[in-house]
C-alpha cells in the first residue's frame, strides 16, 4: 500500500478558501465603500464651503455702492455687481459676455478699448473720467479705476470700479462759482474802499496841509515855537496822506486799471524796495494771454500776498518775480533769498496766506506751488494751463 506525501499541507479545504476570499473581497468592498462615503462627505462639505464663501463673496461685492466689474483678456464682462447693473440699465445676464459697445456711445467705447488694451499690455493702474450719457439720459461724469490681475494659469483680466461723480463736480462747480462771485464783491468793496479813502480822507488831509502852509505864512518872524508846532504838524499831515496813498494803492493799484499787470507788480516791487531795502529784479516776457488778461487782479494779489510774507517772515535781501507764457501754459514765480521754512510745519499766519494763495490760483484753474526750506529760501510758482494753444515756447525779451 503507497502512501503519498504532501509538502506545506493547506489547512484549509476549498470551500474554506472560497468563504475566506468572500469575507476578504467584503471587507475590502466594506473598506471601499467607507473610503467612498469618507470622500463623499469630505467633497459635500467643501462644495457646501464654497458655496457659502461663494454666496459670502456676492453678498459682499453687491454691498458696494459703486459699480464693480471683471473683464476677461477679450474685454468682455465677465462679473458685474448690483451697482454695475443699475448703472447699465441692463440686468446681469445681459451684461455678462457683452462688451462696452452694449452700453457707451461709439466713441466712448472706443476710447475705453484703448485703455484697457494698454492695461494689459503695461499692467499696473489705471484712472481716468468719462463722460457719457446716465440712464436718465443726463450727462454725467464717471471715474474709472482698473487694474490688471493675472491668474494662476497666466490669464489676463481686468479689474475695475465706476464710481458718479456727477454731483461732486458740479458741487465743485458752485463752491469755485461761489469763491469767483465772493472774490469779485471783494474787489468791489476793496476798490469803493479806496476811492473813499482817496476821495474824502485824502482830499481833506491834503486840504489840511495846503491851509497849515498858508497860516504858517502868515505866521510873525519871532514865533519861532509856533513855527516848530506847525512844522510838526505839516509833517504829521504829509505822513497822513502817504499812509492814505498807501492804503489806497494796497486796496486797489490805479496802476492796475490804468497800465496793466506789469505795472501793477513793478509799482509793488518798487514800494518792496523803498520800505524795506530789499533788492528787487522783474524778469517780464510776453504780453499776458487774453484768457489770462481778465483774472490780472488775482495775479496781483497772489504777488502782493507773497511780498508780504517775505517782508514778514523771510529775512531776505534778494526778491525776484519771473513771468513768462507758452503756448499752453502761463507760469508766475516769486523767489527770495531769504530764512525759508519747512513747509509742512508753518506757522499758521503764514499757512492762512498761503491758502489764500491756492484758493486764487484754483479759481484761475492752475495750481500753485511753493518750494522751500531752512535757509534755502523759498519759492512760489503759478502754473496756468491754457484750454487751448500749441506746444511753442512764447516768450520774447522784455
């Protein structure tokens, strides 16, 4: 009788093998299908957290008050907020895929792909104003802000807020309106003032120094205190009328009317001179521009405004006033030699003067300047852009 030997004997019949592969494919699909759950709710929650942060983010960008807008690299509108919308007048699906051609005049558009194709090229900000027709069908004013933002992948898009500022501008309007119109009733009263002054003070002081003459004529040889007292008197009255004069030139320079600007500000350097010593020079070139020739008051009191303060303040010995015009601008500087300030921590008489100084200079549409510090002295400078005019330097020798 043979008996047969087997190496590594399995414990296990094969109906044994066969129920132990079916708990092992059921664990392992038992396994799975948690793994599947686990991920189910894990994907669940996320998308639950973007919609919420999504739903966040709207919530969000449709609280602002100004429009807000995306455009992708082909200038189409990506994203528009509630503001976006009322300002277009067309709900969000119609604004979404559109471009500038739905809702600006064609020039308007025009203008507008060309600043947002040098956006993308240069990158950076950008800011400019646009007028355009609103939904009301007035004209209004619209500041642009945009910026370029490139995504992870490298796409291109545009980033931008309107923002209406129809009734800042036209407040502006009536505030620079209001200051023209106070500016002018000052003038008036400055000007009444001095024909006052001129016309009964200073007529009734030089009376009064004709009639002490006239008695002091008739005075006797041997009255010789008598005569000093008249002398006195004299003198008193002749400071009188030329603190009068000066009174009336400061309200208003008869040279102002009479020969113009250039007159005006020499007459004012002169008398600079004679009270205070300083050495004066006028650099003049050109006559003035017709646009410019109508606001010569407001030239003059900024130059008579400067001269005070470097009569007040400055120390200085060397005062110089320079004019000239281009075609496209008119420039004024006064510069002095003198103690200079620190212009951030001036005094406050000063900064009232200077202010002055600005309020003037923006009812002429220009701006004003003024460069100093610590014993470097200090310049103002008045630049006037014309509306009109051609890049050609004006100036001509005095």
């Amino acid at each position: 009788m043979k008996t047969h030997r087997h190496d590594n004997p399995s414990p296990y019949l094969p109906q044994d093998l066969q129920q132990l592969n079916r708990r092992q494919l059921q664990n392992q699909w038992d396994h799975l299908q948690e793994l599947i759950e686990t991920r189910t709710r894990q994907l669940q929650a996320t998308e639950q957290a973007l919609r919420q942060s999504q739903d966040f983010l709207d919530k969000i960008i449709n609280s602002l008050a100004d429009p807000l807008f995306v455009k992708d690299a082909s200038f189409r509108y990506i994203l528009a907020n509630d503001a976006a919308c009322t300002l277009a007048a067309q709900p969000r699906q119609q604004i979404i895929g559109s471009s500038d051609e739905l809702f600006f005049p064609p020039e308007t558009a025009a203008f507008i792909h060309e600043k947002d194709s040098q956006l993308l090229q240069q990158g950076g900000q950008m800011r400019y104003e646009l007028q355009t027709p609103g939904p009301d069908g007035d004209n209004c004013t619209l500041q642009v802000r945009k910026s370029r933002y490139i995504d992870p992948q490298g796409g291109a898009f545009i980033v931008g807020i309107i923002r209406d500022v129809t009734e800042h501008i036209v407040a502006e309007q009536q505030k620079s309106n209001y200051a023209r119109h106070l500016n002018e009733a000052i003038e008036q009263e400055r000007s009444r003032l001095s024909r006052e002054l001129h016309d009964g003070l200073g007529h009734a002081l030089t009376e009064q120094s004709f009639l002490l003459k006239r008695l002091q004529g008739s005075l006797p040889d041997n009255g010789t205190s008598v005569r000093q007292t008249f002398d006195l008197l004299q003198q008193g009255t002749r400071q009188m009328v030329q603190t009068v004069q000066r009174l009336c030139s400061n309200l208003r320079p008869s040279l102002l009317d009479d020969l113009g600007l250039e007159a005006a500000i020499e007459w004012l350097l002169e008398d600079m001179h004679r009270t205070c010593g300083i050495n004066v020079t006028l650099s003049w070139h050109g006559p003035l521009a017709p646009e410019i020739e109508q606001h010569s008051t407001e030239l003059f009191r900024i130059v008579q405004e400067s001269a005070n303060n470097i009569m007040k303040h400055s120390r200085a010995d060397q005062v110089a006033v320079l004019f000239y015009q281009t075609g496209t601008s008119t420039v004024l500087e006064i510069s002095d030699n003198g103690c200079g300030f620190t212009t951030s921590a001036a005094p406050s008489c000063r900064s009232f003067g200077i202010i002055g100084m600005q309020e003037r200079a923006a009812l002429l549409g220009g701006s004003l300047q003024i460069c100093s510090s610590p014993n470097q002295g200090t310049t103002v400078r008045l630049l006037i852009q014309h509306q009109s005019g051609e890049e050609t330097d004006a100036r001509s020798d005095r």
